[in-house]
C-alpha cells in the first residue's frame, strides 16, 4: 500500500490488476476521458502499456471502501518535459488518473483521490511543483482539480491527440506555497 486516506486506499498495481484495466479501459464512458473511445483496451494492450513498458510512471490502483475503482499514476518530469512546460528547476511531478468503476462518478472520491496524492507527493516525494494537462473540454476534472488547489498556467494548444483530433489541454499546477502545512490526513507505507 502506498498510502491511506479514511476509505480511500493506493496501493501499487498489481499483476492480476490487468484485468481491472482492461475492464475499465474498454468502457465507453471511461474512454471518453481517459483514452478516447477510439482507443479501446484488451488485455494484451493493457500488458503491454502498463506493464511491459519501461517507463518511470509509478502505476497504482485505487481501491474505496475495499473495491478497486480506478487508476492512478505519478512521476517526476524529466528535463525536456520541464523545459517544454516552462519550467527551469524544481522537483516537478506529474499525475494521471481515472475512476473506471462509474458508479464511483459524482461522489467527490475524485476530489479525495487527487488531494491525497498532492499530499503524498509534497510531503512524502518532496514535490516543489505538481502538474497535469487537461483537455479544455474536460469540465468536471478540471474543477475537481481546482477544489484541490489547482490553477491554470498556460494553455497547451493541440497539445493531446484524443478522437481522431488533436485537443488544446490546460497546463494546471499546485505547489509547495500554495499547499497550507495542516495536520497530516494520510498514512504512508514503506513499499
């Protein structure tokens, strides 16, 4: 396990999660968000961009109240991607994710879900910076990243291609500054 928040657990994926994705990730409605519903998952897909791929993405599953019910990774950005984001130095960190079970939408686990990681990853990873990139269009995730403390800095046009058409996407960020030193809510785990 990762960390916990209250019902809300992270814990690192898991090889029979592949299941899971490739689930949740031949979804319409989860599509729509997350890959494009032209861009289904099967299982083989799934092995071979979650797990077989050597990247620095730290993969995780989230679980609320015992159910597995979504998605989320982290990494630290590497040097170009600051650069192209306008960024000179810090330790900056990225985040992606998605509920896959949909009948978890609308219930603020989102909300819960993203502001745990932003704890995880100012207090524990040592963040200056976190950022993600939205598609514009992406209203209800971009409010739930403002709720956490998330601001627009710059719009990224054609910056995703998703549907057959390249998207403009919002680079957000929440940092250091801004994160309020309260009372720790999450309990971390060695992993």
């Amino acid at each position: 396990m990762l960390f916990q928040n209250g019902s809300l657990i992270v814990r690192m994926l898991k090889e029979q999660d592949k299941h899971l994705l490739a689930n949740w990730l031949s979804t319409p409605e989860v599509l729509e968000y997350y890959e494009g519903r032209d861009n289904p998952f099967d299982l083989d897909k799934v092995v071979k961009v979650f797990y077989a791929s050597e990247d620095d993405e730290v993969k995780c599953i989230v679980e609320y109240e015992g159910i597995a019910i979504g998605f989320i990774q982290y990494y630290e950005l590497d040097e170009d991607t600051k650069k192209k984001y306008g960024y000179e130095t810090g330790r900056i960190f990225g985040t992606d994710q998605f509920i896959g079970e949909i009948d978890y939408w609308n219930k603020g686990i989102g909300t819960l879900l993203v502001s745990s990681m932003i704890e995880f990853l100012l207090n524990q990873m040592k963040a200056d910076k976190i950022v993600m990139d939205p598609q514009v269009w992406n209203v209800r995730a971009i409010k739930c990243y403002e709720k956490c403390g998330f601001k627009k800095v710059k719009l990224l046009p054609d910056h995703e291609f998703h549907e057959g058409e390249l998207r403009d996407c919002w680079l957000i960020e929440k940092n250091q500054i801004s994160n309020g030193s309260g009372p720790s809510k999450i309990k971390t785990y060695d992993w």
